[in-house]
C-alpha cells in the first residue's frame, strides 16, 4: 500500500471517533509503530486534531466535535484515487463505494464539484481491466458531459491514425480501468464511442448545447453495442456448465449466450484473452474450450501458475 492509500486508510478508520490501540492500527495498515507515528505527525500537520496515549497500550484517536479540513492532495492525485474507488464500487464492492464517499466529502469545493460530475455523467459496465488514464482528460470530459459543452480533442485511432475531433459529450462509460466518452460526432454527423485512454488535449468551446437524444437512450448498451460490431482478434466459443440466464446476466452485454441443456453455450468476440480467463474464474463452473486453441494455451499456462503457488 503506497503512502497516500495508507494515509487515507488511516483517517478513514480515525474518523470513526472509537480509540485505537496502537497495536491494532499497526496491523490493519501492515506497518511498523514508527511509520504509524510518523503517518499520525503527517495528519496532525494537515490540520486533523489526533490525540495519542503513550505507553505500551497507548493508541490514538480522533478528537471528538474536530471540524475536519479538506483533504490535501495534488488535483491529479485526489482525482486518480477517486477514479479507481469509483470502477471499484462499480463492480460492486461496498468498501469501495464507502471510501469513496469519504474521499469525496473531504475534497475541496473545487475539486469536489469535478469528482460529482465524474459520478453523476458515468455509466457502468460489468467488465475490468485496461490502461491507464489521465486524471485531468477524464474530468474535462465529465464536466462537459454534465455541462452539455461541445469539446474538441485528438483522438487517436484502433489504426493508429491521429485527428482533430469536434465533440457533443453525452455520457462517459466505464468498463472496469477502461472508459469511453459517448458523443456527437459534429464532423461526422453521427454518435460515437471513443475510448478515453486515446483522447488528448481537450479543450472546451465555453459554450453550451442543448443535449441530443442518443439512440436508444443506454449509452452502457451503445458502448457495449459498438465493441461487438468491431472485428476482434479472438473468436471464442464455451460450454459452461450454468443456466443460460446466470450467465446473461453476467456477461451478456458482451456476448451471446444461448441454452444448451442444464448449461449454456457462450460466443464470445473479443481482443483479448485476459477477459474470458476472468470471466470463467468469476462464474467458478465447470466448462469446456471450443475454441479458439489460444485460449486453451493461456488455461493451461494459468492452470500451473496456480497449482505452484
């Protein structure tokens, strides 16, 4: 755990008001009574009131009626942590979405209003993994996703080719670490998907639109419609050994599930093999490879990375 997760671990678990020992916080945060000391001298110089106890049962707490101040982080800092909370708790987990809340709270006004507009113009999709991204990029697009203000930005291509793209945000779309922007593509005259990950200098217009109705209403579904329309590097087909409903409900926005007995049957286009290894490992069913013979070399190699461990 880097210093800056820890430090918030820290005053997420002080800010239940309930006295510490220090022993307890050592261990929940997987470090040594000095380091702790130094983490608690690093809040109180923050401006967070922490009273200690010394001695061998000593502890720390937080001082009860404390105003707390705005959490001091760099933008880009404060932004990368709230961006990973958020794919966290859109899988699901309720930790995530609670650390995020406090995260959140204890920003700044200004940042505070960029974190509300990264929540309320995102959708969800039940799928993890991708590159990095740029903290400042994802927030300008959410803010002009939630402003309604046209941007203009260089996109590069799935090929490679760059360009100069003039946009209508509508909605950003998050798929695990890798997002989309959903937008009106006023060059092309038609809606877009563009993966955020290769969007770059963003730049406002100033101005304000009134928002177009995307087709269908679900930018989720449009994102999701988009990358199963694209030709894919893998062709993968599956029995797996659930009822065709679980597994719709799991991953049927990215694939197609048909019955097939007490089981089901799974094709599943995609650009990577990473993802159906996760998926399978997720469902915990039993299942037979049909192909393609890639993905039965990346089980197999899995498989016994596994078993040594």
């Amino acid at each position: 755990m880097n210093t800056s997760a820890r430090m918030l671990r820290l005053l997420s678990l002080l800010q239940t008001h309930r006295y510490w020992p220090g022993g307890e916080l050592s261990e929940r945060l997987e470090v040594s009574p000095r380091t702790l000391r130094r983490d608690i001298d690093r809040l109180r110089e923050l401006g967070y009131a922490v009273d200690a106890v010394r001695g061998v049962s000593g502890g720390y707490q937080l001082r009860a009626g404390t105003a707390l101040p705005p959490l001091l982080l760099e933008d880009e800092e404060a932004v990368a942590i709230a961006v990973a909370l958020r794919a966290a708790a859109s899988g699901g987990e309720d930790t995530s979405l609670q650390a995020l809340t406090k995260v959140i709270a204890l920003m700044p006004p200004r940042l505070r209003r960029q974190m509300d507009a990264l929540r309320s113009q995102t959708d969800g999709l039940p799928w993890s993994g991708g590159p990095v991204l740029d903290a400042g990029v994802i927030t300008a697009l959410a803010q002009a996703c939630r402003d309604d203000e046209p941007v203009t930005f260089d996109y590069t291509a799935r090929d490679g080719a760059s360009s100069r793209r003039r946009v209508e945000p509508h909605r950003l779309v998050s798929a695990g670490r890798r997002w989309y922007l959903v937008g009106y593509d006023k060059d092309r005259q038609d809606w877009r998907s563009f993966r955020v990950d290769r969007v770059g200098g963003v730049q406002g217009s100033g101005q304000r639109v009134r928002p177009r109705e995307l087709p269908g209403g679900d930018a989720a579904a449009f994102v999701a419609a988009g990358i199963r329309s694209m030709a894919q590097r893998y062709d993968v087909r599956l029995r797996i050994e659930l009822p065709a409903e679980v597994v719709e409900a799991d991953i049927g926005r990215w694939a197609t599930v048909t019955a097939d007995g007490d089981g089901c049957l799974v094709h599943m286009p995609t650009d990577s093999l990473d993802w159906p290894v996760m998926v399978l490992a997720r469902l915990g069913a039993e299942f037979r490879v049909d192909g393609p013979p890639e993905l039965r070399e990346v089980l197999a190699v899995a498989a016994e990375r596994f078993s040594r461990s």
